[in-house]
C-alpha cells in the first residue's frame, strides 16, 4: 500500500517538475543570469550558468515552496533570510572527512606549540559537518596542546546543525584509527558520538564571509580555509581573502588554503603583502 502511495506520489511530483520547466518564464537566460549574479555577490559562489543539474535543483526548491518562477525565487531569497539558508544548502556541496590534509593542520599547530601562555584560537571556515574542527582537536590533544579553542564556520545552516550535534555514521569514520573511535566517541549501534570532553573545544556559527557580522568572533592565530576559493573567480577569491585577513590576530597569525584553492592572481596578491 504504502509502496504504490510513494510511486504515485513520485510520478505526480515528477509530472509537476516537468510542467514546471516548460511553463516556467524564467528559464530565460536572462532570469537564470539575474539570480546567479545576486547570489555570487551575496555568497561569492559562482554558479555555472550551463550546468543543468543546479537549474534542476532549482527548479525542485522554487517547486517545494510554491513559487512559480526565477524572478519571484529572486525577490524571496532577498527579502527571507530561512528561505535563503534554504536555498544554499542545496546548492552548496559540502564534501569532507575526518583527517583531511592533516599534514597541514600538524605543520599549523607546531608554529604555536611553543606559545602555551595564551588560548590558541583556530578558525574553520567553511567548517561543513564539523570533521576538520574535531580533527583539529583531535591532533591538537594528541600533541599535547590543551589551552585552544576551535571555531566552526559555515554559511550553510544546516551543516553547522550537523556538526554541533557530532554525530555520524559509521561509513563516515571508517579510516579513524579504532584507539580514537574509542577515546573520542560514544558508540550506540552504527552511528557515534562526539564526546562532550572534545566538544567542549568547539564552537559552531553560521555566518557569510562576506558579510560583516563575521567579525564578533573576533579575531584567530590559525585560520583554515580549504576548499571554498575553488567556487569563485580570481578577484572574489581576492576578496575573500581580504576577509580572512582581517581575523588575523596578528602579523604572525597564518591563513592555510587548499591546494585546489590558489589561482596566479591570488598567490600574485598574498606575495605582494609578504
């Protein structure tokens, strides 16, 4: 019974995409064009205007919330910050894993091993579900650091839900060394949990990077911003990094980028301020 109500269901919403699509006025480049370029400069994501896959994600959110074109999804998203959030979560990919380049982390954190006096502050931006900030505490207490705090950004809200709670499932700690799975977590069937002990270290924020409130969190000895520069162009990357640097806590304070995120225009720009 209830397998026939699901496929039906289905096929009705799948019917409804597809009148969507051809009735939809704003399948119009121009639209498409309008609501790319607000959400660029809002998010500095940059959308590719010719990959079908996002123009059919959009197509289900506009469907999902009853609205009947692109230039009406614009006005909403200006004018409802949750529809907003909304409406980055499904556009934003946020893929990453426990231990991710964590040579880097390592190098980062024995230039400041040898600075005990003062709380170490980290930043993680875009810190997704939280796997790189607990990891950051992870190698932190593993190298015996014990006087940091570790601060978890994201522009996505329901990510930082995700990582506030700490809990993840099994598939997703698979390469985590069973001494940590054990010291770290609380097991309860196939899903586990971060411990309170090494949540205490953490805190999580959903903020844009380009918008100003950013900066009550003050300011960072680290910053880690790894795989979000690879969704904008050469002067938005720049742009962004210029935010960065104002969340240094000092001259010595160091921003870590991916690899994938330096393009020659950005790497021409952090050389000039050397």
């Amino acid at each position: 019974m209830f397998d026939f109500f699901s496929k039906n269901k289905k096929s009705s919403q799948s019917s409804q995409i597809k009148n969507n699509i051809l009735t939809m006025e704003d399948i119009n480049t121009k639209h498409i064009k309008s609501l790319y370029s607000f959400i660029e400069k809002r998010t500095g994501i940059l959308l590719d205007t010719n990959k079908q896959i996002i123009q059919h994600k959009i197509l289900s959110f506009c469907l999902e919330n009853n609205i009947s074109s692109f230039s009406i999804l614009l006005d909403k998203l200006k004018n409802n910050k949750v529809l907003f959030e909304k409406f980055i979560s499904i556009i934003t990919i946020n893929e990453t894993y426990f231990f991710r380049e964590k040579e880097q982390i390592i190098d980062a954190l024995n230039s400041y091993k040898k600075i005990p006096k003062k709380e170490l502050r980290i930043l993680s931006l875009p810190s997704s579900s939280g796997d790189e900030v607990y990891t950051i505490v992870f190698l932190a207490l593993y190298m015996n650091i014990t006087n940091f705090h570790v601060v978890g950004v994201d522009i996505d809200e329901d990510v930082i839900q995700k990582a506030k709670s700490g809990i993840y499932q099994q598939r997703a700690l698979h390469k985590i060394d069973r001494e940590i799975l054990v010291k770290y977590f609380d097991v309860k069937g196939d899903m586990y949990r971060i411990k309170k002990s090494v949540k205490n270290f953490t805190s999580f924020y959903q903020y844009n990077l380009f918008e100003d409130e950013l900066f009550e969190l003050g300011t960072f000895d680290i910053i880690f911003s790894r795989n979000m520069f690879i969704y904008f162009d050469d002067e938005k990357k720049i742009e962004a990094y210029k935010q960065l640097e104002k969340l240094k806590k000092s001259d010595d304070s160091q921003i870590y980028l991916g690899h994938a995120d330096i393009s020659s225009k950005l790497d021409q720009y952090i050389r000039s301020q050397k």
